[in-house]
C-alpha cells in the first residue's frame, strides 16, 4: 500500500518532535553507522540512500539533501569493498611501483588523490619488485584480491610487458605513466624524458662546458635510456660528444649518485659539469663535490631531472628539468576513472618537461 505525504515525517518535523538526531544515535550506540541507520532516520529504502551514494540520477533533489545530510551529521562512511560487492565493481585504485625514490612516489600518489577528491574512489599503494620470482603471482593476487577498479602503472613497472598482458588476461583496466608511448593511447600517460634531457644539455653547453659527464638511473627503466638519449644527442647539437668514460650507471639513489660522482672527480681530466639522471643523484654529486672541496656552481656545475622539492631546499638551489609528478599522477587517475564512462575519449595525454634554471650552474671556471 501507498504511503501518502500526509503519514511521513520530514526530518526537520521529527526533530521538531523529539527524535533524536543522527550523530545522537550513532554515538549513544557506540558503533558505526549503518546504511540501514540511514535510510531508517531519513525514512526512506537502502535502495534510495545506495542510490544517493552512488550519484544516481533516479533520486528527487530534496531526497538527496535531506539523505546527505544526515550521512554528513551520522559520520557515515560507506565500505568501498563492500560497495563494489553490491555494484559488482570495486572503488579501490590500486598504484603499483617499483621506483627507488620516495618522493617520486609521493607526488604521485598525492596527484592520484587529487583525482579521487570529491569521488566515491580510495587508494591501494602496492609497491613491487620485477626481479620477484613470485611478481606476477603476487599481483595478480593484489588486484583480486582487492578486486580493483583499475591501477595506475609509474615508472618502471609500466613499462613492463608481462604485467600489462596479465592485467588485461584478468580484464583489470590499468592506467600507464612512462617516458614514451607503450600502448593505446588510452592507456598512456606520455612524459617525454628525452625532451627535458635535451634541454639541459643545451643549457651546460651554452655557458661553455665542454667536458660534461652523465649519471644516468638503472637500465632496467625506460626513463634512464631516454634522459640518456637526450641528453646525447642534445650536446651533439652543439657540436660535443658524450664520452663512454664519463658516462655511468646509476640507481636513482642519493648514495649512487654520491658515488658515481667521487668516480667522476678523481678522473684526470674531470668534468666541469654533471647532469644527473635525478635529483636524489644530483644531492649525491652535491656531497661528493664538498667532500672533495669543490665549489658549486664555481668548479662544478650540476643539473638534476624531476625538480623535486630538495632541488629548492639544497643550496645553492639546483637547476633541474621540471616534470609535472604530481599533475601526471592526476591525469592518469582522471583518465583511469573516467574511461568507462560514457562519451569518454581515446586521447593521448602527453606532458612536457622544461628546464628550471637556479644556482648550481654556471660558466666554467677559466
């Protein structure tokens, strides 16, 4: 039977009446709120409050106030786990990396909540390692387990081919952010290392430097090859060579960078200038150069790559190749959360690094 208008209470009428209010409730049970809770102090079905929750279009504008704001006054939280049981999808975000450096990690993961600001999503952080006899195996059962709505992919894990297959075996969307293109544009997150390393070679080699050495990350990342690349070919432009001896492997670390670089000192002749693959190396070099009692920018100039909140904070400020961490974390979570709507679009998103010019870098010395 019909219940007519006249036989419901509003809320605003039942606490007219007496009726305690949601919070009241909650906090005299002592337990958290329940979707019942809710839909019983509004007076209308779990359908409905599920229905608000969930941004549905079927809810009358009144009802979806008057229902949020009693979630808002309880302190309801919804489960994402057991929502995406109800609605046979997940509203976990899973972000898989393999990256040495912490505050890579960091920006990233602070752009993907950017995204996730004023959604219905939450963020699984799953760090990994490729070289695991159990990888494959340990996230497959991550992304079941947690039975996510999809993972971004950072440097390097995304440039993996056996994981992005596995992923699309178990019809997991994913997201990519790396250096060149990988796969649909779709899926990409494009950041054009190669462009930024280039800069920064034409930026040593037009204050004069001639002999400039190169610490580069790990060869197991795509993004040391392409700062590489660039910067090799960035220097040939102006007519200079990178040499091989003074061209070496790195970890993205402060204490390989710090190492590599007593290396590149104690050779005869040393380098003027070092561009390095990070700014964590690029720290590294900074305490190599003072243990050495070498000055900066004065006896040895220094260019790093992220423009991380250290390259500011060290002095002198270091000039760096600014990439957009955070925004790039943004964008492949907007992407990943908005690819299954409707009228999406397969576009390829591509970020630009530019070079910051600061104080650790100058002519050389006569």
């Amino acid at each position: 039977m019909p219940v007519t208008q006249g036989k419901r209470k509003s809320s605003s009428s039942a606490a007219k009446a007496g009726a305690p209010s949601a919070r009241a409730e909650a906090q005299r049970n002592r337990k958290r709120p329940t979707i019942n809770d809710i839909a019983r102090l509004a007076n209308v079905s779990k359908k409905t409050v599920s229905r608000v929750i969930n941004d549905s279009p079927f809810v009358k504008e009144e009802t979806r106030k008057k229902v949020n704001a009693i979630i808002h006054e309880a302190g309801f939280a919804p489960d994402p786990q057991a929502r995406g049981l109800a609605f046979r999808r997940s509203f976990l975000i899973g972000m898989i990396y393999d990256n040495p450096s912490a505050q890579y990690i960091v920006n990233m993961q602070q752009g993907i909540l950017d995204a996730m600001r004023g959604t219905s999503f939450e963020l699984v952080i799953r760090p990994c390692d490729r070289g695991s006899p159990s990888f494959l195996d340990d996230m497959r059962a991550f992304v079941e387990r947690q039975k996510l709505f999809g993972v971004v992919l950072s440097p390097s894990v995304s440039e993996d081919e056996r994981l992005v297959r596995l992923l699309d075996g178990i019809e997991c969307p994913l997201m990519r952010v790396a250096s060149v293109a990988l796969g649909p544009p779709e899926t990409m997150v494009i950041t054009h290392d190669y462009e930024g390393a280039a800069e920064a070679a034409r930026h040593l080699a037009g204050l004069g430097h001639k002999l400039i050495a190169h610490i580069s990350g790990p060869a197991t990342f795509r993004s040391a090859h392409e700062r590489r690349r660039g910067f090799a070919e960035g220097l040939a432009e102006r007519g200079l060579t990178l040499q091989p001896k003074y061209d070496l492997e790195a970890a993205y670390t402060f204490e390989s960078g710090l190492a590599r670089t007593q290396t590149l000192l104690a050779m005869v002749p040393r380098p003027t200038a070092i561009f390095a693959g990070n700014d964590e190396m690029a720290a590294g070099a900074y305490k190599a150069a003072r243990d050495a009692g070498l000055d900066i920018p004065r006896d040895l100039s220094v260019v790093g790559f992220d423009d991380s909140p250290m390259a500011s904070r060290v002095w002198p400020p270091l000039t760096t190749v600014r990439l957009p961490i955070r925004d790039m974390g943004r964008i492949a979570a907007e992407k990943l959360i908005g690819a299954g709507k409707k009228g999406a679009k397969a576009e390829l998103t591509e970020v630009i690094p530019t070079l910051v010019v600061r104080e650790s870098t100058a002519k050389p010395a006569a």
